[in-house]
C-alpha cells in the first residue's frame, strides 16, 4: 500500500484521545502492549499511529535483535512482525519469541507471503499472517481477533485460577479422575482426609494415592456408565489415618463427567468428613434410650399398681374414682408405649436390632400377624381380611424386625379406619422383590402430608383424627426397619378413599 494510502487511513478515525480496545459489542478494560518489529520507518509510524488511537500501548523496533532485547525486558501481548529484516531474519525473531514469552500473540507481515510461509509460520508459533500491502482495516481488523484471542486465554487463565483457590480451600475432599483413572485434581483436604503424606498427586494413578477399595470401585462405577445413563453413587466409609488414632467417617459421593457427545471423560469424587454428625446423632441417640429406659419400668409399676387398685384388691371404687383411675391408665400406658418405641428405634439406627437374619415364610408371618389384631378389628366392627397370596413366598429378613412392621401397618390402619369400613392385607412378588401391602378404606391421607408421615413424632392432625391417640413413631420405626433391610416403602392416599402401604423387600 502506498504512503498515502496509509496515512489516509490512518487519520480517518483520528480522536483527541485513545479508545478501550473493542471487539464486536464488548469493551476491552485492558490496554494491550503491541511491538511493531520492521524496518521499514513509515509501517511503524503508521502503524503506531493507528494502533495507538485503538487504544494499544505501542513501541517500536527496527531489527529483530533490538526487537528481542526488548521482549527480554517487558511482555508484550501482541508482536507485529516483519519477516524479511536485515542482520536476524523474522523467522529467528518469532523463535526467539516463543521460547521467551509462549503466550504472547504474533502477526507476521511480509511483502513476500508465499504458502510456503504461511506454513512454515504456523508451525513455529504465529497467530496470524498479513500481507503488504495491507488497508488500515486489515490491521485493525487482526489486532482485534488478536485481543478477543488474549482476552479469551486471559478468562481461561482467571478461571483456573479462582476454580484452583476455591478447591484448595474447601473444606470438602475433592478429587478428579480422567477416564484412564489418572488424578487430574486431589485438594489438600482430599488428602488430609485419606491420611495421604503426597501432595504431588496429579498425574499419577488413583491406585498409587488412594489405598481403600470402596473409592476406587465407586470411581470404576463411576467410569462404567454407559451412555444414556448418569448415576450419583453415595456411601460412607470409615478411614483411621495413619497419624492418627481416632476414626473419621466420610461420606463420599462419586459421578461421572461428560462431553457434549455424552463420552466419559472420568469422574468427581466429592469426601465430607460427617465424623462430628455421627458423633452427635449418637449421642442424641443414646440420651434418647436412656431417658426412655428410665421412664419405662417406674410407668409399668404404675400400671400394674394401678390395675390392682381397679380391680378391687385395694378396697372398693366410686365409679368417679374408677373412671379417673382408667383415663390415666391409658395416659400412662401412651407413656409406656412412647418409652418402648424411642428404645426400638435407637436400637435399629444402632444396627443392633437387626444382625440376625433368617429366612422368612413372609406368608405365614403375615398371616399370624392378622389374626393377632383381629379382635381388636372386631372390636371396633372393621373387616379385617388376610388374602392368601403365592405358596412359599420368602425372604432373608429378621423375623422381630418384619413382625413390627407388619404390626405397625395394621394397627395404624385399624386406628384410622372408622367403624364398617374394611382393611386387606396379602403379599406378592416381583422380579427382584416380595412385596407387603396393607390397605384400607380409612380417613386418607393428604397430599401435602404424605412426604412427613414417615417423620419421627409426625402425626396427622385434623378433625378426623385429634381424638385418636398415637405417638408418631410407628411409621418413622418402619422406615428405619425397611432401609435397613434395603428395602423400600411408599404410600398411594387419598382423603376420604383410605391408604395403600407397599413395602418392598429384596429376594
């Protein structure tokens, strides 16, 4: 291009003062460095010119050994570099350049633009290849792909870094995978948790840091998914760290990540040292049982001393006296009964309850179950049915365990069925479990209500049912018993229509 062309084009936009750098509607907050290498004195005036209103910091060299002392002394963002120079060849300059600054971006410019050099260029590093002549709107048009180019590696760059803060100073383990089950990221708190002494980790196989198995089998777990398909594993594992003697419980979720494609790219596992929860939970736990054990057997001598005074062996009773002495037997025995339940169910969060397993003829245990309640049933004129289902239906259970289950089921239903309604109870199977189902014609339950009634002390509550006595622990006891047999329970209700409980057992 001639001089004139240049210099026209490079006061067209002439300002008083400099422009942020822009790329399409964004505004660069940056001034970026720009060293114009040529020897040819009008390209780098002009040059200086134009780029300086754009709103660059320019300085400007008339060889390539001047030019590489001075990317010694500063970093520059971007180089505009002239191929052929007199003493060192553009070429050497654009080694030289990346060998000392990777990073910094480099536009070459040469009257000579072959293929060949475009090539050759690219190899060695180049971003970008103008050729003299060139319009004033080339050169802004490259330095502009240039800055969007520096500005995208200057994000890239910030959010590593914040991402690297933030893992480093959670207190949650966290640990990356790739799909070979080389570590690609391990936390100091991963590390800690693991009792690891390393704290070079990335790189190396899983196998080389982590020495529990239950974390490399959830991260094979993890990798075997196949597409389609995304599962969160979860567990608790219990680790004694070498430099120390007491235990620590994490609990460990483990997923996959994937491409846009849906391919595994490896997996996150995420630890949380829940030592102090537990810790809590039990002792909760047991100042629980303790208290209802206490209560317990000073309630049951008040009954039993209350009784021999109902019946008569105390000297005879008014009928005020006797209805008085029946309606706090019954608080009593409430109270009785509360005590026994908060001791089962601190018994089967302990795991106590619950080693012992046989296996069960679910038929037959329901069947005793039903006849058990039936005059309680009878008592209160509701039908209460047992319909035989498939011969031999068993399963590995402990026997204590499923009989308060099933006890628990029918009694809350024959609690909240109103006279001449009707309750059937029966078992079936599927492919993969035994089913029990308790279901009635009662009261119903709301929607809203239905995700609490498995909660500990939750109770139904409206004019249907504030006269029915209960402690809402039964259901939060058969939860607990059904999970730890890995099973499941759900409820279909509707008010006015009764309830259906299904409680799913493994084969």
């Amino acid at each position: 291009m001639s001089d004139t062309e240049m210099e026209a084009g490079a006061a067209e936009n002439q300002q008083p003062e400099k422009k942020a750098m822009k790329t399409g509607t964004d505004t660069f907050s940056f001034q970026p460095r720009v060293l114009v290498v040529d020897d040819e004195e009008r390209i780098q005036k002009v040059c200086h010119r134009m780029l300086t209103q754009e709103g660059c910091d320019v300085a400007l060299a008339d060889n390539g050994i001047k030019g590489l002392k001075m990317i010694e002394d500063a970093h520059f963002d971007i180089v505009l570099l002239d191929l052929m120079m007199p003493g060192m060849s553009g070429m050497d300059v654009l080694t030289g350049i990346k060998a000392r600054h990777p990073d910094t971006v480099i536009i070459v410019i040469t009257g000579y633009a072959t293929l060949e050099h475009s090539i050759e260029t690219m190899k060695k590093g180049a971003f970008d290849f103008l050729s003299k002549p060139f319009s004033p709107q080339e050169l802004r048009m490259v330095i502009s792909k240039a800055t969007e180019f520096i500005r995208t590696l200057q994000d890239i760059a910030s959010e590593k870094t914040r991402m690297r803060v933030m893992v480093n100073t959670l207190r949650e383990g966290v640990l990356t995978t790739d799909h070979q089950k080389r570590i690609v990221l391990a936390n100091p708190a991963f590390l800690n948790m693991i009792g690891s002494k390393t704290r070079s980790a990335i790189g190396r196989h899983v196998n080389d840091i982590v020495k529990q198995p239950r974390i490399t089998d959830m991260i094979d777990q993890a990798l075997d998914q196949t597409s389609g398909y995304f599962s969160e594993l979860t567990d608790e594992l219990t680790l004694i760290p070498e430099d120390s003697k007491e235990e620590k419980i994490i609990g460990i979720r483990c997923f996959p990540f994937r491409d846009r494609l849906d391919r595994n790219l490896g997996a996150v596992t995420v630890f949380h040292d829940i030592t102090a929860l537990k810790k809590m939970d039990q002792l909760k736990s047991d100042f629980v049982s303790m208290v209802a054990h206490e209560i317990k057997s000073p309630l049951n001598s008040i009954l039993m001393q209350m009784k021999v005074i109902l019946d008569g062996l105390a000297g005879d009773l008014t009928e005020k006296q006797t209805e008085i002495l029946n309606r706090s037997a019954d608080k009593i025995t409430s109270l009785a009964q509360l005590a026994s339940e908060l001791l089962d169910l601190s018994k089967i969060e302990s795991g106590l309850i619950n080693q012992e397993r046989e296996l069960l003829d679910l038929g037959n245990l329901i069947e005793e179950q039903v006849y058990f309640f039936q005059d309680k049933a009878d008592a209160k004129t509701v039908q209460l049915t047992w319909k035989p289902g498939p011969k031999e239906l068993s399963v590995m259970a402990n026997r204590t365990n499923i009989e308060e289950v099933v006890s628990n089921l029918i009694s809350n239903a024959i609690r909240y069925t109103p006279a001449n309604q009707k309750i059937d109870v029966w078992c079936d199977q599927t492919d993969d479990c035994v089913n029990i189902h308790v279901s009635d014609t009662g009261l119903g339950i709301a929607e809203d209500e239905i995700d609490h009634i498995f909660d500990r002390f939750y109770r139904v509550k409206n004019e249907h049912t504030r006269f029915i006595n209960g402690t809402g622990l039964g259901l939060a006891i058969v939860k607990s018993i059904v999970e730890s047999h890995h099973g499941t329970i759900h409820v279909e209700s509707e008010p006015g229509h009764g309830s259906h409980f299904t409680v799913c057992l493994p084969k």
